[in-house]
C-alpha cells in the first residue's frame, strides 16, 4: 500500500523532504493532522525512507478482516477510553521490542482539536527516546521529517520548538488544523 501511495503523491508533485530517523526507537509526531488522507501519505513516507513505523489505531478497526490488514501496516490497538492505559501499553510495546518508530497524531483526531493530546511526550519522556517532528503540507507538496528533539522532561520546550517548526504548514485541509498547545495548556 506504501508504494501506491508513495507513487501517487510523486505523479502529483510531492516532494519527500528531511531525513529519516537513525534510532533504533522514537516517537514521530505527524502534524498537522486534518484529513483521513494523512495515513496514506504516511505510509508513502515510511515507503520512501525504507523505515518501518508503527501507528496508534482505534481498537474498533482491528476487528474482522481489516484488523488482519491494520496489523500487517504496523497498527498498534489501543482502548481510548482509557487514556492512561494507551501510554502504559504503549510503553510496553517499546520496552518488548528492539526498534520502533511509532507515529501518533497527538491532535487525535481530523477535525479542529483544542489541544495536543499529551501521550507522545509522556511516552518519549518516560523512555527517554527522541521525539520526531514529521509533517505533512498540502500548500508546498511536501511531506517528510524536521527536527528530532527529546522532551527532557520539559514538555513546554519541546512543544516552543514545534510550534515554530509547524508555524507555516497546515495539513491537507488548513481550515481543520487547531492550535498546538497541550491539553494541559489548554
């Protein structure tokens, strides 16, 4: 799926800009997210870069036939109306396993959110890995990854240097991009 993809935004003039992650294991932020077409254009950057990543995924999408396929894509299921438990399970996940890049969408969802869901940094924080700042912006074609920086326990300057990274791009659908702000700040 990964290679349609990947063609696909090349026939249209995308351009896959930034480098890969070099770690064995990371958090890479996918922002801003305004569109179900985020997934695929991810899955055409993973493509590109020849790296492996992961996603966060409702555990409703993991059933039948299509939880098969979510899987095989690197889905992880997560229980949402249990917050606290995605980021213990998730935490899990990276400590059982050697390499992971795991991409979530800290807006949580394709409409105009409030805030950033905190779980990234929580994760990236307790496990001391970096978090990526990938993106995607419809405006210039381009999708890809920029800087690469660890929360340090100091979520507020990490999220000072996303907001300065993600200032000009908005998304595939700019009018459904919200303020990056955690939930916390909110």
């Amino acid at each position: 799926m990964g290679w349609v993809a990947r063609r696909y935004l090349l026939m249209r003039g995308w351009r896959f800009v930034g480098d890969a992650p070099v770690v064995p294991k990371a958090i890479i932020v996918a922002a801003p997210h305004t569109s179900n077409w985020d997934f695929l254009v991810f899955l055409a950057v993973a493509k590109n870069f020849r790296i492996k990543v992961g996603f966060l995924g409702k555990d409703g999408l993991f059933k039948g036939p299509l939880g098969v396929l979510m899987r095989k894509w690197g889905g992880i299921p997560v229980d949402r109306s249990h917050p606290n438990a995605v980021v213990e399970s998730v935490a899990d996940h990276f400590r059982r396993h050697d390499e992971v890049l795991l991409v979530i969408t800290p807006e949580g969802t394709r409409g105009k959110a409030k805030a950033w869901k905190s779980g990234f940094w929580r994760i990236g924080d307790a496990l001391d890995i970096p978090v990526v700042m990938g993106f995607v912006d419809g405006k210039t074609r381009t999708t890809g990854f920029g800087p690469s920086k660890k929360i340090d326990g100091d979520p507020h300057a990490w999220m000072d240097a996303a907001r300065i990274f993600y200032a000009d791009m908005g998304g595939l659908r700019p009018s459904k991009k919200g303020p990056m702000i955690l939930a916390d700040e909110a």
